[in-house]
C-alpha cells in the first residue's frame, strides 16, 4: 500500500470530510473533469437474455463432477426462466436448500470422452430504484426477515464487526439513516484492490480485524451486509454476472457478452421498514473510483463518481442477472470443502477441485444473448 493509500484510509476511518488535503487534491481534479457523467438507471422496460456457460474438462484425472449454478431469483426486477443443457454426462437439477439456490448438476465416468456441459437459461432483468421518499407495504414476515440478519462463516456479527457496524451508524435513528451511514462508511474506508483474484473471498473478519480494506466486489459489499446485520438491518449479497455494456458509457460497470469470464459480480440488498428490500451497491463505487478512468479517483465529488455513488444507494442497472443469495454452500456430492458463495462454475476431477477463477485452466466460457422482441 502507497504511503499516500495508506494516509487515506486513516484519514477516511475518522471522518470523511472533504476538508483533508487529499480530498482537496481530488477536489482540484474533479475541477480539471467539469463534464458530470450520467447514471441513473430507473425502472423501465424488461430486457431478455439467453446466458449460456460451456465447460469442458481437457485433462480428467478420474470421476469428473462439474456445478454449474441457475439463475434463482423471482422478483420485480428479475425474471427467471427455463434452462436446457447438453452434456456427455449424467445431470440432473437441484436446489440448495437453504437459500433455494439451484444448479446444475453432472458426473462424469472416469473413461470415456472429454467431459463437456452446456447450459443455456433464459432470463428478463430491468432497472432498479427507490424512491426513499415515499413509504410502501412490506410482504417480508418476522421469520424471514431474521433469516438475513443471522451470521455465517464470512459475515460474522459480533466482535469487530458488531463494534464497526456500531460505529458507523453512530447518531442514526432510522433504517434509512443507518443504511446510508454504512454505505458511505463503506466507501470513504475501502477500496477496490485490482490484484485480488475474481471477486475475491468476502471474509470480512479477517479485512476488518487486519485493516486491509482492499478487495473486489464479494468483499467490499460482503463488509456493507455484515455491518448491516450487525446493526440489526436485514441484509444479504445477491450474487450474479453483468451481461450487457452499461447504458451509461460506464466501461467498468459494463459486461462483453461474447466473453463473460471475469464479469461476475456481487451486489446487496437491505430491507428498510417502510421501504422493503432495496438495492446497494458500494463496491462498484469503489471499482467506478479507482479503474474508470487513467488515475485512482480519491473522493466521491468526481463528476464521474457522484451521479454513481448517488445512484447505487438504492439503484442498479438492469445489464446484470442473479444467480442466488446463498451462503455456505455445501455442492451436492462434492469433495471438496463448501462454498462461501456459489457465482461461478465448479468442478471436481479426481478428486480435486478445480480452480474456478482461472476459466482458460478450467475451460468454461460464458456468453449472453439479448433477446429482441
């Protein structure tokens, strides 16, 4: 970490007034770059999508499994269709049941040709926004409601993160108000680390009890749902893949959909009284501040940064699908240990588990299809 970095992060534990010499320093910069961006993605229109992931195993040592998940969410901002799959093994569909995550699932004999799986599912997403102004009816019962708000092996709620979630929510008396405290907490104290691999392990404990607050899209909105929960907010990551470029020319926050490796991504939701569920999405602040544009932006009044940062609390951009919500994940007939979460394929050859963050060892590819009426 840069000296510079490093003098950032302590200044943005304590405060994040705009008022220190390197927010000025951004200040200056955001005055060299008056043009505002746009984003500002609300609800419309539905869009179609037909997402297939192709696996094939070129070096099987043994009995070969492979994981594939399905899209598993119903909701006013997704719709998840049928899946139909092509494969030299035997599968078959399945549900986690915890958390309702459903996949693929397909074993392969030891001999017999290169394993290989196909699976296409067809999907409608759109736009997401809240409008906090204005009150609406929760369908969620007390029981489902505690359901997000439990710990699991990455999102402890005691110790250090009951302590920082009771921290940044220090002076807010309503949901709203605590859901806003720890978004901005989350992106004035971390930041994206380019370096970590895929979207990153999401173990909060361990970044906050260590103070390296750097991590990709599962560890920086993992930290917004855990303090959440720590403060007594229902929350949950929704784990998912971008499958569009952004119609707001926002290069980082947009999906090739000729080649989906590496554009999986982790968002968030809290349930705020009066309000229901509602989008976040801190860690693509963070990935808007430091890759959008040649230098590492340090302050959300950037004109690129701003209308994000304003629009990702309580906003997404439809070019996205989910996959599920799940956590702890044990895969079914799986020899190797469970998932913290389940976003990309997985595979078993010989016993051994394959590297899911590395696609061209794995071999499996990725491509969405926009649907046209």
């Amino acid at each position: 970490m840069t000296p510079d970095r490093r003098r950032f992060l302590q200044r943005a534990a304590t405060s994040v007034a705009a008022a220190s010499p390197l927010f000025q320093t951004a200040g200056a910069l955001a005055q060299a770059h008056p043009a505002q961006r746009a984003f500002n993605p609300q609800p419309g229109a539905w869009r179609t999508f037909d997402v297939t992931t192709r696996v094939d195993i070129e070096l099987p040592r043994g009995a070969t499994q492979v994981w594939l998940p399905l899209p598993s969410i119903e909701s006013d901002w997704q719709k998840s269709f049928t899946s139909d799959f092509r494969t030299n093994g035997n599968a078959r569909l399945t549900e986690e049941r915890h958390y309702g995550a459903r996949m693929l699932h397909v074993t392969f004999a030891e001999a017999g040709a290169t394993p290989y799986v196909e699976l296409t599912s067809r999907v409608q997403t759109r736009n997401r926004a809240a409008d906090l102004s204005q009150k609406t009816a929760s369908t969620e019962d007390a029981a489902s409601l505690r359901f997000w708000t439990r710990p699991t092996a990455l999102l402890p709620t005691d110790g250090i993160v009951r302590e920082t979630a009771l921290k940044a929510t220090r002076g807010a008396r309503t949901d709203v108000e605590k859901a806003r405290q720890i978004y901005d907490w989350v992106v004035a104290n971390t930041y994206r680390e380019p370096k970590v691999r895929g979207c990153g392990e999401g173990d909060i404990k361990t970044m906050l009890e260590t103070g390296n607050l750097g991590g990709k899209c599962a560890d920086l909105n993992a930290i917004f749902v855990g303090l959440c929960r720590a403060a007594g907010l229902p929350a949950r990551d929704v784990y998912g893949i971008r499958l569009a470029p952004s119609a707001f020319g926002y290069k980082e926050l947009s999906g090739n959909p000729a080649s989906l490796k590496g554009a999986q991504h982790c968002r968030a939701e809290v349930h705020l009284a009066g309000h229901g569920w509602v989008a976040m999405d801190p860690a693509d602040v963070a990935k808007v501040m430091r890759l959008e544009t040649p230098e590492w932006i340090k302050t959300t009044q950037h004109p690129v940064v701003t209308p994000v940062n304003r629009a990702l609390f309580g906003g997404w951009e439809g070019n996205w699908m989910a996959w599920n919500m799940a956590h702890d994940v044990k895969l079914p007939q799986a020899q190797g240990p469970q998932l913290g979460f389940f976003m990309y394929p997985v595979g078993e050859t010989g016993g051994q588990r394959l590297d899911s963050y590395a696609p061209d060892d794995f071999k499996y590819q990725i491509t969405a299809r926009e649907i046209k009426a």
